[in-house]
C-alpha cells in the first residue's frame, strides 16, 4: 500500500510528484459522465453535476497526493470550498447507498501502478484510496 510520503523512501515519494492529476480527472469524469470544462466554468449547475463533482473532488481529496490548493485549481472552487465539499461527501457516503455504489464502482475502475502515473482508457493502473 502506497500511502503517505516517506521522507526514507525517496521511490516513494516519486509517485506522488508524478502522479497525473489531468489525466485522473479525465478518466474518471468521462466514467460519471460529467463535462468537467463546463462543470469548472459554469455559474451554476444541476445537483446530479454537483454530486459528480463534489465526487471527484472527494477522490482526489481521498488519495493524498493533492493539496486543496491543487484541487480546487482544477474544479473553480475556493480553497475553503474543497475542504467543505470533502466533510459534506463524507457524511454523505456513510448514509447515501447510491452514492457509495458510484464511490465505489470508480475506485474499483481506478488501480495505481508504481511503473506509472498516467491514466488512458486502454489501461487500468492501480490507485490506493
């Protein structure tokens, strides 16, 4: 299991630089069917995009190899906002079984492989949430 960075382990840590964080939101946005350009720049948008979103944001969130800061580059958010939309998807996995089947069905798509970091459709590579 890849977990957090390791200051002893250096190949470690080189994983989580390289890790891909476009091609992740690509893969994983084409999966839930959500038009992440338009989901980024709109003012406003449906519920079910909302949930989608505030999925993905709970991925990315979840794998530790993001900083909010990052995160919320890639979705228009504040910085306060990545962190509100993480606590509320949380309560929210814990009580919703639609959600966490969606949760779940991308985590069991997504694997991460030490050997790479970039995500294409062809390939599946292993990633540890």
């Amino acid at each position: 299991m890849i977990g957090r960075k390791d200051s002893e382990l250096p190949q470690k840590n080189s994983i989580f630089r390289d890790f891909d964080i476009d091609s992740l939101l690509h893969f994983t946005s084409n999966m839930l069917g959500l038009n992440l350009k338009f989901t980024c720049m709109a003012k406003r948008i449906s519920a079910d995009d909302k949930d989608k979103r505030d999925l993905l944001v709970y991925l990315l969130w979840k794998t530790e190899r993001f900083s909010n800061r990052e995160i919320r580059n890639r979705f228009g958010l504040t910085y306060s906002a990545v962190s509100q939309r993480v606590k509320m998807m949380t309560n929210r996995l814990s009580v919703e079984k639609g959600l966490q089947d969606q949760y779940i069905m991308l985590k069991s798509q997504i694997w991460f492989d030490t050997d790479s970091s970039l995500f294409t459709p062809t390939n599946k590579y292993y990633l540890v949430l």
